[in-house]
C-alpha cells in the first residue's frame, strides 16, 4: 500500500506544481523528498498544511488514498442503508456472515448486533406488514444500549448508531440523550456527512413522536430539521419534512390541508424512486388514519 507522502507526490506531480512550491514554507527540501518516497511519517498538523497548498480537504484525499474508495465505516453504511431501505433480508444477512469472519472488537460486535436487528424487524415485516419491536433479539439491544450508555462525547458514530436504531429500540434514556443532542448538533450543520445523519437522526425521532401523539416535542424536531434541509443536496429529508408537516396537521384535527401535503410527499418519493420510502408513508398515513378514526 501507497503511503502518504508517495500519494501526495502523484497529486503534487498531477497538479504541475513543484516540490518548491509545495513544501518552502512547510518543510525542508530533503525531508520533503524522503516523505514522498515514503520514507518519513509526518504529523497531521504538517499533512493538512500540504494538503491546503493544493486546494484539498482531508476527507477527499484520504478517498483517494484508500484508492477511491469511501472509508471502511461509510462503506458498512451506505451498504447497510441500501439493502435495509430495499427490504433486502439476504443482502443484510450476507454482509453479518461477512462481519462474522472479521476479528472480534467493539465496532464489529456493534455493527453485528445493528444488523440482526435490522434483519429480524424487517423478517417480521414480510410476514405480517408491521413493524415490531418485540422480535429483536434482547442480547443485540444490549449491545447496543450498553455502548450508547457510556457515550460522553457525542461523534458521528455514535449519532449514527442512534439514529439507525431509535425506531426500535425503547431507550430509558431516551429523552436525556436528545436533550444532550439538541444542543450540540447544529455544529455538524455545514459538514456535508454530518447533516446526513443529524437529518436521520431527526426524521427517526419525529416519527417516534407522531406514532406516541407527541406533537408539541415533534413540531420543536420539525424546526431543527428544517434548519438542516435548506440546501439542494438534502431535497430527500426536506421531502420528509414535507410530508411530517402533513402527517401533525392531519393529527391536530386540519386533516385536508394535512392530506394535502402526505400526498404530495408520497409523489414525490415515487416520482424520484423512493417507492420503499413511499409505501413506506402510505402504511403509516393508513395506520394513523385508522387509529384516529377509532377515536
């Protein structure tokens, strides 16, 4: 495997820039020469300043020192995002059998434990059309809740995990750990990969709420979310909004302006070829539809 110093001399080369002009001001000729034979370790410190001469962030450039592949985490999760918004049962299956051969350690038995989870909710879903709580395994719930539990420091990968499992896991801690969130997640709000999860984490959450009657604490979500959805690249999660807007209109009583907006929200998943995400809707709005005309 290439090692930094031999990847930033590709780049540099690429670029047309000089060793000259890339290092004068960072380090001295001969140690800049041995690091792009990959012969000296720098400091990250060093690395982010070379990395500013030639106009590159640090995620981009270790994308393209892992060869153009993402990380080994944002592969699991785009994979595990992929087949688990598909249904696909096997595919998850396939990806804890491939886990199972990996060395045994924290992250590993986490992403196990998401997996099994996330493959018995939906295996109880194909039989019966619901969502159930109730058939996950107690010993991957444990897992997870055990780690989440000792969390001081709120990073991405614990709001991820979060996120991914809020909506079938009944936490105790629940509403401590979003009253800690919320003050603490507008930081993420111009990192592309955080608004991602921070949109995730929001939209699980609201529906969490809408499900419990909550609305006054899903109307105060609904604000943040809107706040993290204003850009072109989050069209999906303002979509949700959209249709969380209709979904608390419809429960406060104002049921055409509500419909309105759910079936606007639902088109549009369809019209873009979110149709998991769309039946997905439907199931909810004629649930809820129910439930509120037994009242």
């Amino acid at each position: 495997m290439k090692t930094y110093g031999e990847v930033v001399r590709e780049l540099r080369i690429k670029k047309g820039i000089s060793q000259k002009q890339l290092y004068e001001k960072i380090m001295s000729k001969s140690y800049a020469i041995r690091f792009e034979q990959g012969k000296h370790e720098i400091s990250f410190y060093l690395l982010k300043l070379i990395l500013e001469q030639l106009l590159m962030e640090v995620d981009e450039f270790l994308y393209i020192f892992n060869g153009y592949r993402a990380s080994e985490i944002e592969q699991f999760y785009y994979e595990y995002g992929e087949k688990g918004n598909q249904n696909d049962i096997d595919g998850l299956i396939s990806m804890r059998t491939h886990l199972k051969k990996n060395p045994n350690n924290v992250q590993t038995e986490l992403r196990i434990a998401e997996l099994t989870a996330r493959i018995e909710q939906l295996t109880e879903y194909e039989k019966t059309g619901i969502y159930s709580k109730k058939v996950i395994d107690t010993q991957s719930l444990m897992v997870i809740q055990e780690h989440l539990s000792k969390v001081q420091t709120w990073t991405l990968g614990e709001l991820r995990l979060f996120a991914n499992t809020l909506d079938y896991i009944d936490y105790e801690r629940k509403s401590e750990y979003f009253e800690t969130l919320l003050r603490s997640i507008d930081r993420y709000k111009y990192f592309e990969r955080g608004r991602k999860v921070i949109c995730t984490l929001l939209i699980n959450e609201i529906h969490e709420l809408v499900l419990s009657n909550d609305v006054a604490d899903a109307e105060h979500l609904m604000k943040k979310l809107s706040a993290f959805t204003t850009g072109v690249d989050e069209m999906f999660f303002r979509n949700c909004h959209l249709y969380y807007e209709g979904v608390i209109l419809y429960i406060k009583g104002e049921r055409t302006s509500g419909c309105k907006k759910i079936d606007q929200a639902i088109e549009i998943f369809a019209t873009l070829g979110y149709h998991h995400q769309a039946e997905l809707s439907k199931t909810i709005y004629q649930e809820l539809s129910i439930h509120r005309d037994k009242k």
